[in-house]
C-alpha cells in the first residue's frame, strides 16, 4: 500500500498468551475483533474488548496478556505520511471504541479473507476511514462537549445507560425539557438530529449484541427497537455496508 497506510492484517492470538515486552517500529491501530486481552504500556495495564481501537506508538515498549478466549486482532500499520497529514495523531486518544469500528473492521476482514482484484482498494479506504475516526475521537469529541449546554450533556449521559429512552419525547421527559428545545440544542451542538443520534445508537446496540453474544439476530432486533429483522438489516446496511449476518461471521 502507499499512503499513511503501510499494511493491514488480522492476527490470532491463543487463549492465556502471554506476550513479554517488545517494540514495533512503526507505530500501528489494533482493532479487537473478537475476545480480549490486557495491553501493558508506561507501566499502566488496558483491559481492551470486542469494538476497542488502541494507537501503538512506534518504538514504544508495551505487552500483552490475552484471556480464556484469546483474541482476534485486526493490525493496520501505519507510514510516515499519517503522522504527517495528522500531526494530531499523537497528541489524541490512545484507545477508542465503539461499533462503528467493529464494522469496518468486519468490512476489512470480510475483504482479506475473500479477496478480489478491488480488494485492496477497499481496505485502504476502511483503513483510512477507521484512522480519521480514531483521530477525530481524540481532539473533535473533546471540543464538542467542552461547548454542549448542559441539558445537551445530561442527554448524552442519559442515552449512554442501559434501558435509556430511545425517542424524542420520552427522553425530553426524563429530563423535565421541552421536545423542541431539546431537539434544537442537540442538532446545533453535536450535528446531527437527535433522531439520527438515536437511531445511530440503536444500531450501535445491535451491533454490540451480534459481537457479544450468539442471540439470534431476530431477537436482538427486536430488543434494539426495530420492527423485525428486515428492518434491522435495512439500519445496518445502511449504517455500515454489510448485513447483521455477515457482520456477526467477519468478527469470528
């Protein structure tokens, strides 16, 4: 490859592996697929899951201790030229995580493993999409929420529980807020419609589900607040390329 990317790949790693500390020279994005493991680096230990990127500084010591399942990485290795169009990359997070993620490690991984004369394309333009989002996670989230008024906040922090109000009117109650004030602030501030944030999570939730578990994906559709698993399906193809199903197969 040419460009910030240098390589892309997906390792496997034994259950109880343990890993003694070691250097890369070329710093590096991990993206858990499937499993987890402990990432000790600075003398500080990282539990990473299913769905959790961590930036690996070249040069920089670090080692690993994988669980009873052991783990599934995805390894995208990065040139000089990504640090030089993104001189924020080392100043942002070092880890980050959620679904959207996990789909276009899916998406790459679904490319590596069947392969074809556009293949290559492809991962470089998930690979690149998957830097950017990390280093957005770093500086863009940190600023927006320095400015969110604080029933934009209390809205945030409501939708990130478990059983959280998944629509507009429901929420704006639980916060004793009107529903179009709510809906105004939210899109001024973190720019989208709460209903597209609200359906984004939704999604996310599915997603987390299928990583995280062998329901079937009817039922996890339902308990995600879509009509069926057609209306599933539709969300999550629309949100990240691929079906629940494909999805689920491309993380194991």
């Amino acid at each position: 490859m040419s460009g910030p990317i240098a390589s892309v790949r997906v390792a496997t790693y034994a259950p109880a592996l343990a890993i003694a500390p070691h250097r890369h020279d070329r710093p590096s994005l991990c993206l858990t697929l499937s499993g987890g493991y402990e990432e000790q680096v600075r003398g500080r230990g990282r539990a990473l899951e299913c769905g959790h990127v961590i930036y690996c500084r070249g040069g920089e010591a670090h080692a690993q201790r994988f669980g009873a399942k052991g783990a599934r990485k995805l390894i995208v290795t990065l040139a000089d030229a990504a640090l030089e169009g993104a001189p924020a990359l080392e100043a942002a997070l070092p880890h980050a995580a959620g679904a959207e993620f996990l789909a276009l490690g899916a998406r790459i991984a679904a490319e590596l493993e069947a392969p074809d004369p556009f293949s290559a394309l492809a991962v470089e333009a998930h690979a690149l999409e998957m830097l950017a989002r990390f280093a957005r996670a770093g500086g863009g989230r940190r600023a927006r929420a320095g400015r969110a008024s604080q029933l934009v906040r209390q809205a945030c922090g409501l939708l990130a529980m478990p059983g959280a109000p998944r629509d507009l009117h429901s929420l704006a109650g639980a916060l004793r807020a009107e529903p179009a004030r709510l809906a105004q602030l939210f899109r001024r501030e973190r720019g989208e419609s709460l209903g597209e944030h609200l359906r984004r999570l939704r999604v996310e939730d599915a997603a987390a589900r299928l990583a995280h578990s062998s329901e079937p994906i009817a039922a996890i559709a339902l308990d995600c607040g879509f009509y069926d698993q057609a209306h599933l399906t539709r969300a999550f193809r629309r949100a990240f390329g691929t079906t629940p199903a494909v999805f689920r197969r491309s993380l194991h």
